[in-house]
C-alpha cells in the first residue's frame, strides 16, 4: 500500500516558509503537501468562534496535518487525553504579551484587575495570561473572555476598539506593536508539537532536520524572511502590516521537553482547575505514555518502533 504523503500546514511561524523557500524539505528526500490554511480562507480556518472553543478542542475533534502546534499545556493534555503524541525531541518559544488601545488608561497589569481580557479558551493565551498576571492579582481579579474567539477575531475586536485588553503573540503580536498599541506584560511561552495520524518516523526526522536549517538561517538574517508574515495573516490586514519592523517570532528550541517540564505543567493546569476537576480530567500522568522522544535516554518511547503503535490508532480528523 502506498505511503501517504507527509502534511505540512505552518503554524503562524516562519520556519516552515523557509524551509519550503530554500528547498530544505526537497533536499532532505521528504515527500509532503505544504498546506497553507490561514491567508486562503480569510482567516476562517482559524476562527472558532463561541465561547468555549479553541485549540484543545481543535485536538479533540482531529487535525489534519502530521505535524501541529500549540501551547505547550493544551499539547500535554492532549496528548495525555490519546488526542495524538506529543513530539518532545523539541519545543518553541513564542513572543505574546497583553495589549490595550495606546489612550487606555491601563498602565500597569495592576490596573487590569477586573478587565475583560480577551483570550482564546484552553488555548496559550488563556493560560499565559493567568501565569503572567497571578504575579499581581488575585485569581477573582483575574477576567478572562473567550467570546470572542481565536487569534484574528481577537484582534480585529482590539483594532476595532471593541476589546479593552488583548493577549496576543507571533504576527498578531508585532501588528499591534507596530500600530502603537500599548503592551502592558510580557507573556511569552511554549509551544509544543503534537503528531497526529501514522506518520513515518524518518519523515518525522526529516521534517525536523529542515526546521532547524532554516531555524539557523532566521537567527542569522530575520530581514530576509518577516515578509513571510503575509502568508499567515487574512489579506484584509496587509495594506497595514509593514513586516520590516517586525522580529522572527517564534523560536525553535532543539532540546527536549522533558519529564520535569511536562510533570510541573500538568500541576500548574491542575491547580487552577483549567480544565473542570484538574488532574481527574487531564488524562495520563505517564510521560512515557505521552511523549514521543528519539534523542536518547530519559525520553519516552524507544525510536525505530512504529509511529501507529505509538499513537495508538489514527487521531487525525476522519
């Protein structure tokens, strides 16, 4: 039976465009669809709408592409939940922080007690926001909106003046920046990769060998590559993006998401009830279980076994 081909679907970063500009998957022998999702459905894909809807239940109702990203608590679930694998050869860190109109009179995150702030449910922006505002307010201080949905409703509603306080990151992030809107904290965090679907090990591998060429050629030259920003936005908001000013985003980390890490998110998550009954609706608290790791002692699972035994059956959309 014919193997299928491996799915590439970037994920607001530029990584993926690089590496398809430079030929580092071609070069590496992958034989993938590059599926770009975002610019050529206005943002649609992307928009989940309602109030409790955002990236776990993306997991729970299955992703197409081999290869996806989130935040690296959402993945942990998820993956502990049998929603796919969490890849732990490598993580990423992405830039994010909470906006407000640059005439708000918000100054200080202690000035955000009792602010809608608009974030995307169980998806990095709710839970970086708790962690980076507990620093100054009590939890009942803490209000968090998920009304208005994912990344590009969220930010139409700030550009709009319809949300008096946004947590962005990636593009969106250097969007705002660029407009003179007023970031109040820093709430940058990780994400981490989910596989989905029977994936070939060694295309895995390849896949990841390409990002971290083109990882080394962002660090060296980011001038080169921001234009690629365009790709991963609807096109209503390029007359107003100068990608020139903007920064490389999210950074690939080739080191791996350890047992400490994984272990340590899951009590954070747990211990602010994220998800209803904490660690009683959090699935398994086996790291080996969870994780697929190829780089040596103290991973998961041994490498050369097959991807569909890992994962258990096939966790992509059907």
């Amino acid at each position: 039976m014919a193997r299928e081909k491996f799915i590439i679907q970037p994920h607001f970063r530029l990584q993926e465009w690089v590496a398809e500009e430079k030929g580092y998957f071609r070069d590496e022998g992958l034989d993938y669809v590059f599926e770009e999702t975002v610019k050529s459905t206005e943002g649609k894909s992307h928009d989940r709408g309602g109030e409790k809807s955002g990236a776990y239940q993306t997991f729970e109702q299955g992703r197409t592409s081999d290869v996806s990203c989130a935040c690296h608590w959402t993945v942990n679930v998820a993956a502990s939940k049998s929603h796919g694998k969490l890849w732990a050869d490598v993580y990423s860190v992405a830039p994010a922080g909470i906006f407000v109109p640059h005439d708000s009179p918000v100054k200080q995150p202690q000035d955000l007690a009792g602010i809608p702030i608009s974030v995307g449910y169980q998806s990095g922006s709710h839970y970086t926001s708790i962690q980076a505002l507990e620093q100054y307010l009590p939890t009942d201080k803490i209000n968090l909106s998920f009304s208005e949905g994912m990344l590009f409703k969220r930010l139409d509603n700030l550009l709009e003046g319809k949300s008096q306080a946004s947590t962005l990151f990636s593009g969106p992030y250097y969007l705002a920046e660029q407009l003179g809107y007023r970031k109040i904290i820093d709430t940058t965090f990780m994400i981490a990769t989910m596989i989905t679907g029977d994936p070939d090990e060694e295309d895995l591998k390849k896949f990841f060998r390409a990002l971290k060429r083109a990882q080394r050629d962002i660090d060296l030259r980011p001038d080169r590559y921001t234009h690629y920003y365009k790709n991963e936005f609807p096109t209503r908001y390029h007359r107003i993006m100068d990608t020139r000013r903007w920064g490389p985003g999210e950074r690939v980390v080739f080191e791996p998401y350890t047992e400490e890490a994984f272990a340590q998110s899951r009590d954070w998550i747990a211990e602010r009830e994220i998800f209803e009954g904490g660690k009683l609706n959090m699935g398994s608290d086996s790291y080996q279980d969870v994780v697929v790791r190829t780089q040596g002692a103290g991973g998961g699972n041994e490498p050369n076994r097959r991807m569909h035994a890992r994962l258990g059956g096939d966790a992509r959309r059907p």
